[in-house]
C-alpha cells in the first residue's frame, strides 16, 4: 500500500503511467453511468433500513427478554448482537467493496439483511437471537460500507459530494427515528422484525437493475485472517464488557481482555504484512482519519451506547410503555434527522472536525440536562436534554461520513467508510455494556444508576470533543 502524505500533494504524472483510480474491471466496463437519484435514494433506504433494525431492541427489549427469557445480567446481548456484527465486518466489507465491486456487496448485504432478519424473528432463545443479530449486524456492514463507496462514485465532484453525504447522514437519524417508533408500533415484536425483513428485501430487489457496478481493484486475495482475528478480538472485548458486570477482577474477565490484547496484536501484524490489507495502517498517521475514527468511537461510547438502553430503562422505572417510549425518543432522533439533513449547508464554512466537536459538546449538554428526571419520576423533565442531545447527535450523523470519505483517497472511499463505522460500532458495543453495567450496578437503584451512566456518557462526549478539535490538519 503506498503512504499519504498530510502535507503534499503527489507530483503530476502522465496519463498513460497514472494508478487507476476507480477503475471498473472489464467485466464492469459496459456498465451505464450511475444514475445520481437512484444511487442516493436506493443507499439511503438501505442505511434507513438497516439503522431501523439496529433500533429495533431499543423499545422493545422488555418484551423480547421475556418471550426469550432472557435474564438482566444477558440483555446486554439482544443489544449487543447487531453492533458486534458490524464492528466484527465493516473494514472486511468496505475492502472487499472496493475491490470486487460496490454494487455487487451493497446488494448481497441488502438481501441477507432481510433474510437474517425474518430469522430473527422465529428464534426462541437469547443465544440463536443473538446469533441472528449478530449475522444482521453483518450484512449491515457489507450495506453500509458499500453505500458510501457507491455515492462517492456517483458524485465525484465536492459540491454534489457533500449534498449526498449529508442526505445519507440524515437517513442513519431517519432509520434511529423510525426503528422505534414502527417496532413501537406493531404489537408483536416478532412481526415487526417480519416488517423490516420484507422492507430490507424490497430494497434489494430494486437495486439490482438501478445500480451501476464501481471498483477499485488493488488485486490479490481477500484479508480473510485480518477480518477472522479482528472479528475474535471483538468477541473477546464484548464478552468481558459484558460478563465485568458480575465483577471487574473474575478470572473470565481477565483472560477475555488479555485474549483481546493479544488479538489485537496479532491483527497488526497481518497487517502490516499482507499486499490487501483490511485497513492501511499509514492511514493512522493522517490526522482526518484519526479525527474520523476517534469520532466514530465516541459516538458509539457516549451517544449510541446510552440511548441504546435508555428506552427500556424508562420503561422499567417510569412505566411508560413501548409505544409512549418511541414517541418520546422521537423528539431525540427526529430532531437528529432533521439537523443532519440541513447540516450540509454549513459546508466551506464550519469544518467537518468542528461540526463533530459542537455534536459532542451538545450531546454532553443535553445529556447533563436529564440528569435527576427518573428519579423524580417526571418524564417531561427529560425533554429539554432530548432536544439538545438530538441537535448534537445530528451534526455528528452529518459529519461523520462526510469525514470518513475526506480522509482517505478516493478510490478507497469504501474502506474508509468501514474504518470510521468500525469504530463507532466498537465504541457501541463497549457503551452498551458500559451504560447496563452503571445504570444496574448501583447501591442507590436504577435510577441512580442511571444518572451515574448520564455523567459518564456526557464525560466521554466532552473527552471526543477535545480530542477531535486537537487533530488539526498539519501546516504546509
């Protein structure tokens, strides 16, 4: 893999020695010109879709825990599954995307979403539950990561770039919106996930005649043993977030972590020695990409692993019910949607890294502005920090992928997007388990526990914020 420099731009070549860019294999070569409107509406419904059912557990977890029977200290999981899915295959998916085409794995991914996700439904313990999250936590990825790479295809130029980026952002907070509301909705859980298989599947079918084919073929094989050990790493590190609930210092929890450790490692390794690897390590010198990836985590950490348990903790300590929980978050993520979808027009005038900070610092304001509301028992003391928190959560949908696209060349757009939704889903899995472990653990209750997982969300959104504004871009 060749090194970026930060600082310089490469010296001119000649076009008969220049690298192929996005070129498509000549099997491709015959595809049309991709057609902008299908291109942006088709990646958008899929990324609406598979963020929907991402949301799914949120409002309905009490009910799903016990058609499963599925004990507290295990719920972790029926959250956990989806999230663990994607980290484990958005950086294998974005290569394989760019390399054997993006249209060919965003289809692929959009069909096993809605195949998985009919299963899901017929499973009838936690275990095969979770195994079908976490094999839809898969084909997300294999959507996710190759939309983006499809829209920057489709829009090469900046300006239609950062128009559609924007549009696909405020569809991530579309699909968090509508997730609960519809499952909220529909009485039986089980026919919810039905509703969201067939959905998924409708996709699809469309894509398969209104997409264009992109690459950008690097050759050599597949980073099969960097995804299977980066994929183990992740297991381990959920596991032992999830099992340190029942005590930090168990032996389990110990060699889990090691076990990630080591992993970890090991990943670094393969990297660093395979011709096709997963992610170009060099990437991690380029200050947009850390800023990319390090906001990715942090929102998976502070933002998503909150309010990922939060619905179903209203639900057990206010005794609002499925539905009443939905309309209530919607003021949370409709209002995400709706400041993603306009935080385009800020481009050329506030950066995509400060966008991030703002996001953050707003999420931590919002989130100190609940803090005391469960244990008064007063939901409406929740709406002010709701709102606040949804603006925030919606400048970071916004910046995120248009970020995560920026840092990396643009034949490499796919991987890109994998790297940033990686680590996102990463900080989700820990913050999940994280917010659980707080909000259940606590002497004083659930509702101390909730305020004491609040303040370290809100502590995690101010630590993002600073470090995203230190990775400023080198001078020339």
């Amino acid at each position: 893999m060749s090194r970026f420099n930060e600082r310089t731009l490469p010296e001119p070549v000649a076009p008969a020695a220049a690298a192929p860019q996005d070129a498509p294999a000549p099997a491709a070569a015959a595809d049309p010109a991709p057609n902008r409107r299908a291109t942006l509406a088709l990646t958008s419904a899929a990324t609406a879709v598979a963020l929907m059912t991402y949301t799914a557990p949120m409002v309905t977890l009490p009910q799903t825990a016990a058609a499963l029977h599925t004990p507290l200290s295990a719920q972790a999981w029926l959250l956990n599954g989806t999230p663990l899915g994607l980290a484990a295959l958005l950086l294998v998916a974005g290569s394989l995307a760019d390399d054997y085409g993006r249209r060919r794995i965003f289809v692929a991914g959009t069909f096993a979403l809605g195949i998985t996700t009919a299963l899901g439904a017929l499973t009838t313990n936690t275990w095969l539950f979770t195994l079908a999250r976490i094999t839809q936590g898969g084909a997300s990825a294999a959507l996710l990561a190759s939309s983006l790479g499809l829209i920057v295809h489709a829009f090469p130029d900046p300006r239609g770039r950062l128009h559609a980026t924007g549009v696909w952002g405020a569809f991530v907070s579309g699909g968090i919106a509508l997730g609960p509301v519809v499952t909220g909705a529909i009485p039986n859980w089980r026919l919810a996930y039905g509703v969201l298989a067939a959905a998924a599947l409708i996709v699809a079918a469309l894509s398969t005649r209104a997409l264009s084919e992109s690459r950008a073929p690097r050759g050599g094989r597949p980073d099969l043993a960097g995804a299977v050990t980066f994929g183990l790493a992740l297991v381990s590190l959920v596991a032992a977030l999830t099992l340190g609930r029942d005590g930090w210092l168990r032996a389990p929890v110990g060699l889990l972590l090691l076990a990630t450790v080591v992993l970890l490692g090991l990943f670094v390794v393969l990297e660093r020695r395979t011709a096709t690897p997963m992610i170009d390590l060099s990437l991690l010198r380029r200050p947009r990409f850390l800023a990319s990836s390090a906001g990715g985590l942090f929102t998976g950490l502070a933002v998503i692993g909150l309010f990922s348990f939060l619905p179903a903790l209203l639900q057990q300590t206010l005794g609002l019910s499925a539905m009443e929980t939905a309309w209530l978050f919607l003021l949370w993520s409709g209002l995400s949607f709706a400041v993603a979808l306009q935080a385009r027009r800020l481009g050329g005038r506030v950066s995509p890294r400060i966008q991030l900070a703002i996001g953050f610092v707003l999420h931590a304001g919002g989130t100190l502005a609940m803090l005391g509301a469960i244990g008064a028992g007063s939901w409406p003391r929740l709406l002010p920090g709701l709102l606040i928190a949804g603006v925030g959560s919606g400048l970071l949908n916004a910046a995120l992928p248009l970020l995560s696209v920026e840092s990396v060349p643009p034949q490499r757009a796919a991987m890109g997007s994998g790297a940033q939704q990686t680590f996102r889903y990463i900080g989700s899995c820990a913050g999940v388990a994280l917010t659980i472990a707080l909000a259940t653990s606590s002497a004083g209750g659930l509702a101390r526990g909730a305020d004491i997982a609040m303040l370290v969300s809100a502590g995690l959104a101010l630590l993002a914020a600073v470090g995203v504004v230190a990775l400023r871009e080198r001078a020339a």
